[in-house]
C-alpha cells in the first residue's frame, strides 16, 4: 500500500492536522537553520559531524547549552503533542544530555517534559523529567550509557509517559507542562571540563 | 493497518516508479530571516509584516500592509507540470470584515494570483474574496480564467482548512477536507507552475486581514 501524498502517510485528507515536522539533522555545516542554540551558561557550540548534530557546552562547572526554536514557534501543544528524537551523550561522566519539549531556555526546569540521561554522582539514570512551575523526575530503572536512546514523549491533559526504544518506562502524572511548547534539546556539564552529545533525529506533532 | 517500509518515499511510491519533484514545507521552526523557510524553498514578496506565529499550530502567518498584495511564491522556479501535479494545502484566513481581503494558494506561473496571469502565465489555485465570493477553485491559462465555487461554506472563518488541488490532463480537480469540491474543464494551465501563497488587503482596512499558513506540499504525478 502507498500514500497519495506525505501528508497522507500520518492523516486522511478528512482531518485537519495539527504542526508537524521532521528533522534529520544530516548534511554539512552548522545547525539546521529551523533550530537556534542557546548558551545558558558558558560558550558552547554545535556542529555536523558523522553522526548528527554535535553540541557542546562550554568548559565551566554548569555550563549548558540549549538547541530550541528560539521561542518563536511554540507550536506543540502542552496537553496534546508527541515527540520522538534520538540523542547520545558522548561525555561519559559528570553529564546530561536532554530532549523532548520546553516552552523556553534558562537554567531552570520550568514547562517541559523530557527524556533526561545523566551521569553524576546518586543521579546515573534515564528519566522522564517534566516541569510545571516546579519539576520532577521519574527514574526508568534504565541505565545511562554512551549509547544512542531513541525516546517517544507524549504529553496528554492527564499524564506525560515515555517509550525508551520502543519500551514504555515512564508515566508521570505530577508537574506536567501546560503552556505551549517547542522541541528542545539542552546538554550541562557538572564539572569545569566541556562536555558533549549527538542529536541525530527529532519528530514532533500535535496528537 | 499500519506497514513499515524502508524509506519514506516508498510509503509514496515503489522505487519502480520515477521518483518526481516533490517538496513538503511544514511552517514551523524559529524566525530568524536566515532559515530555510525564506532561504531554501519560498520568496516573500510585497509590504507586510509575517513571521512565525508563537501559538499552539500556529504556522507562518502573513498580514499585508493596507492595500496590499504580499505573495510567498518559489521565486519563479516552475517545477510543476500544468497538467500532472498537486498540492496540499493547510492553512486559515482571518480577518478582512468590513473591509475586503482576499486569500489564494495553489499553483501559479507569475508572482501573483489576482485576475488573469500576465505574460500567459498559468495558475490552478483555490481563492477566496471575503465579502464577494464562495471559497473556489480558479483556473487559467493566461487569456482566460474560470472560477467555480466549491460550496456554500466560508473559508474566512479563522480555522484551519485542508485543501488539495489536482492538475489533470483534461481537468483541474479541487477538494476541501477529503471531498470533491469542484472540477474545471475551461481555461485550464497549460505551463510551468509553483507553489504560491498569497493574500490581499483590497479594502485598505486595518481589520487584521491575513492569513497563516502550516502546511503546503506539492509534487508532480
């Protein structure tokens, strides 16, 4: 069976559809021009490299580096959105690498939901981490590596859960988002040394 | 039932077939004037003030200065056939009551939809006046031009539509959510065409005339 058309591939011609994209996150240079890094703290960078989109923090302890839409295109909606990205860590320790949603940048853990993978003293982990006006995690008992993860978030009016290559791990019903988001991916080093990941594939859509 | 396949143009077509020229434009992603969206695939033309629109679905959204016409069109690059092609449009029109405003999108060989092409341009669009005219299917061939209603309905009422037109041999064939709306026989393209999103402040009114546009994808069949 084929599609009439691309559109067709995810909806019938019956259905208006909501914002959706794909980002590969392949070819040369510099980031995808859809996407804008923020420097939190410190002075990162992101670049193509043989697996995707490399991005680095800066080398001071906290330093984190977020790639987002700029805040110009909250486009997803809070209680009704999927995400699906692929991201590594490269940097074995004193690091996390997120994806998933988040309505801005800063250093905090306001209006998002995330597939957060660290390594740093108590917290080694995967988790489903999401924000309201105040945050906090659920452990998918997966342990972190320097793998690529392929995470699936979907946020609903009653829960957030997570699929972590292609499993279910995480269901939260406590501090969900509730204003309109854009994909983000955010790296942090916990020590005075740069740290660094790959994105290699991210998917979002209105459900 | 769903099927996986290897890539995603299968999903499209079996790789015995020719692959065609195809693009899909999402509308979504940060508004610097450097991303693709005005580098890579389209051309804003005309005063206005556009940018991506920070909403839920929200999209690309154009508002002409009074008065005028601003069109994002491939900047003259026809990659589609006047007789075997398509598009898939989704988009919303908002605004231009009193005052008159009109949107069209489809395909289009000049950098403007109103009236007959100039330079026997072609066009296959949908257009939509606010005060005059039923929501419509138009053709021409750049020495006449058909306009033929799908419905009774209004497209100026602020919600997204899905819109799909179809170039055909002897036909241009126009559908609004998923139904067969009208089908024109007269004064039918017969050259080159792109993909074209346009919209007109005719009344010169401040009344927010504009339209936002999520979705167009077009390919040659």
């Amino acid at each position: 069976m084929t599609y009439g058309s691309f559109y067709e591939i995810t909806n019938p011609l019956t259905t208006v559809t909501g914002t959706r994209f794909v980002e590969w996150f392949g070819g040369q240079g510099q980031i995808p021009d859809r996407w804008k890094r923020h420097d939190v703290a410190g002075s990162g960078n992101a670049w193509a490299d043989q697996w995707g989109l490399h991005i680095e923090t800066g080398s001071g302890s906290s330093n984190n580096t977020q790639l987002d839409f700029g805040n110009d295109a909250r486009h997803f909606n809070p209680v009704g959105a999927k995400t699906i990205g692929i991201i590594r860590k490269i940097t074995a320790e004193n690091v996390f690498i997120d994806g998933g949603f988040k309505d801005g940048y800063g250093d905090d853990n306001n209006q998002m939901s995330f597939c957060h993978i660290e390594e740093y003293s108590s917290l080694d982990g995967i988790y489903l981490m999401t924000g309201a006006s105040s945050s906090s995690s659920t452990n998918t008992g997966v342990a972190e590596d320097e793998h690529f993860h392929q995470y699936e978030i979907e946020l609903t009016a009653s829960n957030n859960n997570m699929k972590l290559d292609g499993t279910l791990v995480a269901t939260k019903t406590d501090n969900l988002p509730t204003t309109k988001t854009q994909p983000a991916f955010k790296i942090l080093t916990r020590t005075s040394a740069a740290a660094s990941g790959i994105i290699q594939y991210c998917e979002a859509w209105n459900t | 039932m769903t099927s996986s396949k290897e890539s995603v143009i299968e999903h499209l077509q079996p790789l015995t077939t020719t692959i065609k020229q195809r693009f899909v434009s999402d509308f979504t992603g940060n508004d610097d004037t450097f991303r693709d969206i005005l580098t890579y695939h389209w051309t804003l033309n005309g005063t206005n003030t556009s940018g991506m629109l920070d909403e839920i679905n929200g999209g690309y959204e154009i508002t002409p200065a009074a008065g005028q016409n601003v069109i994002l069109y491939t900047n003259n690059i026809r990659q589609f056939n006047y007789n075997a092609s398509a598009f898939i449009v989704s988009t919303s029109a908002h605004g231009g009551n009193p005052n008159r405003a009109e949107c069209s999108f489809g395909f289009s060989g000049s950098n403007e939809f109103s009236g007959i092409p100039v330079g026997s341009e072609s066009k296959a669009c949908f257009e939509q006046d606010s005060i005059y005219n039923y929501f419509s299917g138009c053709t021409s061939q750049g020495t006449g031009e058909t306009i033929t209603a799908l419905g009774t309905f209004t497209f100026y009422d602020g919600n997204l539509h899905i819109c799909k037109g179809e170039t055909k041999a002897s036909s241009c064939e126009f559908s609004h959510a998923g139904i067969l709306g009208c089908v024109i026989t007269s004064n039918l393209p017969d050259s080159k065409m792109q993909p074209a999103y346009e919209v007109r402040n005719i009344g010169a009114g401040t009344d927010g005339a504009k339209g936002r546009i999520q979705y167009f994808e077009a390919w040659n069949t």
